[in-house]
C-alpha cells in the first residue's frame, strides 16, 4: 500500500471564495480555486498551450484559461469541449487552518 501524504501548501485564508492561487509542490505547478464553498486542485499548466490556469476565469464549475479559452470543468479536469479528462487533479482539503493537498 503506498503512503499518500498530505502536503500543506497555503494558509487557508490565502484563497477567498472564487479566487486561485498557484503553487509549486515538488516538480508539480498547482491551481488551487475556492469555489462555492469547496476546494480544487489541478495542474496549473493548460494542457493547450501551458498558460496560467489560476489566472484563470472560473464560472459554473469550470475554469477557462486566460491564453486561449481553454475550459475545464474543476472538479474532475475534463476539458468541455472534447470531453475527455485533460488536466490532473488532486485531492486537497482544509485542516487546523491550512489547505492541503495530496500528491498521488
């Protein structure tokens, strides 16, 4: 069985509500949003052309690059157009006051 640690990587109030911030863990550029409530992570890098996916517009679940108007829906990485799971995501939660994330 392989250990899937979590790794903090922001103070929780570093995201308000609707908004993203972009770290680097490890060898991994993240986005991480804070949308109606909930918490995602997912590559940070558009699977298009590289852009900046937490500069991003996010609205209805999704997000769309700012380079090219690449969607993808936050939840589950699915680019909306094509349908098919283009950017990774990873499971990240809030606790004692940090937003974690872990790294599979």
């Amino acid at each position: 069985m392989t250990n899937n640690p979590w790794t903090p990587i922001a103070d929780a109030d570093a995201i308000d509500e609707g908004q993203a911030i972009e770290v680097v863990v490890g060898d991994l550029i993240l986005a991480v949003f804070r949308n109606n409530g909930e918490l995602f992570a997912m590559d940070g890098m558009c699977a298009h052309q590289g852009g900046p996916i937490a500069q991003g517009k996010v609205e209805g679940g999704c997000v769309t690059c700012p380079w090219h108007g690449w969607q993808y829906e936050l939840a589950t990485g699915i680019q909306t157009i094509n349908r098919q799971p283009l950017m990774k995501t990873f499971d990240v939660r809030e606790q004692g006051g940090k937003i974690e994330v872990r790294i599979a």
